[in-house]
C-alpha cells in the first residue's frame, strides 16, 4: 500500500516499456523488437520491473521452437498510474458531509477505517512492536513516520499527511486513519495531528494500555 512509481519507471527504457504493456501483454521478442533493443537489454529491465512488483508473468505465447513468456503491468502498478482517486474520492467527502449529520460524517468515516484492515493481517507481539507496526502501515500508504515515547505515550509522528488532500477540508477524513490504526494496533488510538501549517499526522497510544491491548502471537 501507498506506493510511489520508482524514478526510473517514469522516464527511459523502463517507462518505455511499461508503457507498452500498459497496452497488452508482450514478450520479450516483442518488446525488442519495439525498443529495437536486445533480448538481454529487455530481460535486465523486465527482471527489474518485476523486483518492484510493477510487471508479471501472465502466461505463454507459442514459439517456433518453444512457447515464449508473456508480459503484463500489475495492478499495483495500475494504481500508481492513476491520478484519478484523488479527486474522485475528495469530492465524494464533500457529498457526503453535505448530505450528513456531522455525527453521521463522523461515524462513516471510523466504518471506514476499521473496514479498510478487514481480512488484512494486523500488528502481532507486545505493543511497543505493534505500535512501530502501526509506524510501518502509515509510512506504506504515503507518510514518513517515526514512533516516540513522550509522557507514558508511545507517539507516531508524521512529517506530513497520507490524506491531505482530504483533511484540509475535511479533518474528519483523519477519524479513518485512527479507526484503522486502533483496529491493526489491537488498543484505542488517538488522533493528535497538527495542522498549523500544513497537515501532519500524529496519533498517541497509552503505554500503560499494554494490559489491556489484545496481545496476538
């Protein structure tokens, strides 16, 4: 979750590439024959490609001595294509908290949150590991956080916000993230997020609530 398109994919042989599976499922022949490259040159990139989990193997094509591999993007790397789900899903907060009670807004958006970590795996261990666990979802879907231990707190802090272009208009937009942090942590979660001059994420979690956290193994 919450991928950026490596540098390298979004210019040269590696963007040229992905542009043409982006269209359809290739081989190599076929990819060296469009890049007018060798079959090695395009097995060095695919290989790297499909490290960044941004290409796969979708099947074979018959050869004339043996059948050749077919490529095809992901669709993880679909999503990091797309410019689409911003504004898509921002106006749809502007329609719903239009259409909603506050109390409403407020409790779709935690739904929202606790539904996003349904049938996905949740943090495990003692909390101080499932709290850095918790550092490591917010960092995949677009912050850079660090976990601090202030005042009997452990506190993940943000240098910036994952749903900005949300939150500024909609700080309830935040409520998801919480619901969703409580549900991977196993223990209540809150938001303490700051938005002075821009947004940036911030979420405290008891460290006298190890006992009553739900310990997984």
């Amino acid at each position: 979750m919450g991928k950026h398109l490596p540098r390298p994919v979004t210019q040269g042989t590696a963007a040229r590439i992905m542009e043409l599976l982006r269209r359809g499922s290739m081989t190599v022949d076929d990819l060296a024959a469009a890049l007018d490259l060798t079959r090695t040159a395009v097995r060095a990139q695919l290989a790297t490609l499909q490290h960044d989990e941004l290409i796969e193997l979708r099947g074979h094509r018959r050869g004339t001595s043996k059948p050749a591999r077919t490529y095809g993007v992901t669709m993880q790397a679909e999503l990091l294509f797309s410019r689409a789900y911003i504004p898509i899903l921002t106006e749809l907060l502007h329609v719903l908290a239009a259409r909603m009670s506050p109390t409403e807004f407020d409790s779709t958006m935690r739904e929202v949150g606790r539904g996003v970590m349904a049938n996905r795996a949740l943090a495990r261990g003692p909390l101080r590991d499932r709290v850095a666990s918790a550092s490591s979802l917010l960092n995949d879907l677009g912050g850079l956080s660090d976990v601090a231990e202030e005042d009997g707190l452990y506190v993940i802090r943000s240098h910036g916000c994952p749903l900005a272009a949300a939150t500024a208009a909609h700080p309830e937009a935040c409520n998801a993230l919480e619901s969703m942090l409580s549900e991977f942590v196993g223990t209540k979660v809150t938001k303490c997020c700051d938005r002075y001059d821009r947004e940036r994420c911030c979420f405290e979690v008891p460290r006298d609530s190890e006992a009553a956290a739900v310990v997984r193994h």
